[in-house]
C-alpha cells in the first residue's frame, strides 16, 4: 500500500482509501452488514488505513457498519475514521444543512453510530447556500478547539466557497468526484488544493462501478439503485461508455497485464494533487484487485491513451450533477431530496 498524509491527522492514510455508501443499504439495491464487516476487515488486512462514510449513507447505517467493525477488530488508533455532515434527513432523502445547531446535534450522533470519541477527519458533504460558510467554519472549528474532531475537510465545494470557509478555520482536505469520466477537479479543485496545502480525497474513481469492466448493455439495476437515473447508465450514453471501457480494458491488459479495474484507480492516483482515491465496496472480493493498483504508475504515453479513448468513444459526456441533494429552503417543504454522494 501507499501511503501520503493529511494535515492534522497523525495516522498515514492509505492512497486507496474504502469508501462505504453502499454499505449503508440504500440506493445501492441493499446490502449485509455481515459481510460490510468482513469488507472492512479485509480492506484493513490489505493496508487501508481510511475509512470513508457519512451519516447520509443508509441515514446513519454505514457509520453503525463502520463502528461494529472497528470495534469487533480493535486498534482504533490505527484508522483515519472520515466521515461527513451537513445532510438532513428529509423524508426519503436528504437536504442541505450546515447550520451551526445541526453540525452540533449531527456530531454527538456519529459519534456514538462510530463507537468512538473524536474522528479524524470530518467533512461538509455538500455546501448550504443557506447558511453563512462562516458559520458553518466556525462550529467546526469550535469542535476542533474541544477534541471532538482532528481534522476540517469540505466535500463538493467550490473555490470561492473554500476561500471564505478558511479564512475562519483552517482547511486539511477536500473531497471532489474525480475518475477517468468525471475530471472537471483536475481543472480547478485539485491544482488548487495542491497550492494551498490541502489533502485532496477524491470519490468515484470507479464511475459507480462502470470503470470495473463487469457490466454489460443488459445489466439491470433494481430496486432503489441510484443508477436507475443516473444519466450516464442510459441510452444512448450507456453504450458510449461502455465503449470506452472495453478499449480501456483491452489496453490494460495488452500494455500491463491487468484489468481495467487498476487501471482506473492508478489513473486517479497517479494525478499530481491526489492524495487518496476512494474505492467503493461491500464485498471482500471486490477487493482483490487492489493488489494491482499499487507498485506502478502510467507514463505519459499511457495517460495520452486513455484521455484518446474517454474522447474518441464517449461523444455525449455528462458530469456526476445528478446526485447532488436540493438546498434547504424552508418555504418549500414539498420539495422532494435526492440521494447523498
């Protein structure tokens, strides 16, 4: 494993780090905590020191899964617990809400939902245009001041947001989406993050799961899975990146030897700026081939390759702009939320 650091939070981080939406049961199709746990375990066998979640992932269901695990295999000192705020549930979904008061009654919940008495990095899920980000900094930073939390890290904001949030607290990270698809952050989030000092935490190197090279033009997606909208699993986008991700594989496997799989995430990893790459999963196997990840790098005829083939093959492209969740705006309570990232 490879390991870099993020201001404030004394544990190494793992560059691949385990991130655990799905496993808080929802818009993922289900899923068993038995077997999250085993996830975690061998996610943690392998080197992974950092844990991903939020209480908007299953609505306080992955952080209980992350507690349980942590706890039945000891050694809390030993993981980077990062998990988010600023999400209120909201009949079947989810709202913004940085408000001081919410950050306040959020933390003593995860907290508990963790089985731990302070987290290692604590994140802003998604910016409330609602409330000041001078407030929302300062609460933070008060739980800093008190121990409650060692790190500040933002996730899905702009610039100009993190600009005004700094300059009350003090800033360790930032968590955009970022894959072989989705690259708006090597424009603007990530080259900024690497000036100021920042830890960059990127999400989605897998594109929800089209970036595993197990997914075909009849995979169906049931029940309550957020890719039932996203745009890029329907015609005739589907097809395009389903293109991409065959010549992507075939080119893995000539060059490298390896699948697509671990090529996606040494893309993301081997972007200057990125500190850690998230790496979704709910099964101990999906964990395999991150053996293959670490070890190597992509030269730059490699990395010309894959942006040709993103380009050639993917004529209708679309950004991760589905999933993000509505404003808090009290005088439409009939609006109806989406799912968290």
């Amino acid at each position: 494993m490879e390991y870099a650091s993020i201001p404030g939070v004394s544990t190494p981080a793992s560059r691949v780090g385990l991130g655990t939406w799905a496993m808080g049961g929802t818009q993922w199709g289900g899923t068993d905590d038995d077997e999250s746990v085993r996830t975690i375990h061998a996610a943690l066998d392998l080197g992974v020191t950092l844990l991903d979640t939020a209480p908007a992932y299953g609505f306080g269901h992955s952080e209980e899964v992350v507690g349980r695990a942590i706890a039945e295999r000891g050694g809390r000192e030993r993981v980077v617990v990062a998990t988010k705020v600023g999400l209120e549930q909201r009949g079947d979904g989810v709202i913004r809400n940085s408000s001081r008061r919410r950050i306040f009654e959020e933390i003593e919940v995860s907290l508990r939902r963790l089985r731990t008495d302070y987290i290692d990095l604590y994140q802003v899920h998604w910016p409330d245009f609602d409330t000041p980000y001078e407030e929302t900094a300062q609460a933070l930073l008060d739980l800093q001041r008190a121990g409650r939390i060692r790190a500040i890290g933002v996730s899905n904001y702009s610039i100009e947001a993190m600009e005004r949030f700094r300059r009350v607290a003090p800033l360790a990270s930032a968590q955009p989406p970022l894959n072989l698809f989705e690259r708006q952050a090597l424009e603007d989030i990530v080259p900024w993050c690497r000036a100021n000092g920042l830890a960059t935490l990127t999400y989605g190197a897998l594109c929800r799961g089209l970036l595993t090279g197990g997914m075909r033009e009849d995979t169906r997606f049931e029940g309550d899975d957020l890719r039932k909208t996203d745009p890029k699993f329907q015609p005739p986008r589907y097809a395009q990146y389903l293109q991409a991700v065959q010549r992507l594989a075939q080119f893995a496997r000539e060059r490298y030897g390896k699948g697509v799989l671990p090529l996606a995430v040494r893309w993301v990893l081997d972007q200057p700026g990125v500190t850690v790459a998230l790496w979704g999963a709910r099964h101990p196997g999906e964990l395999e081939p991150l053996r293959d990840v670490v070890g190597w790098s992509l030269d730059s005829e490699a990395l010309a390759y894959t942006d040709s083939v993103v380009n050639e093959s993917v004529r209708d492209p679309v950004g991760p702009e589905f999933m993000a969740p509505p404003e808090r705006r009290p005088e439409e309570p009939d609006e109806q939320p989406v799912a968290p990232v």
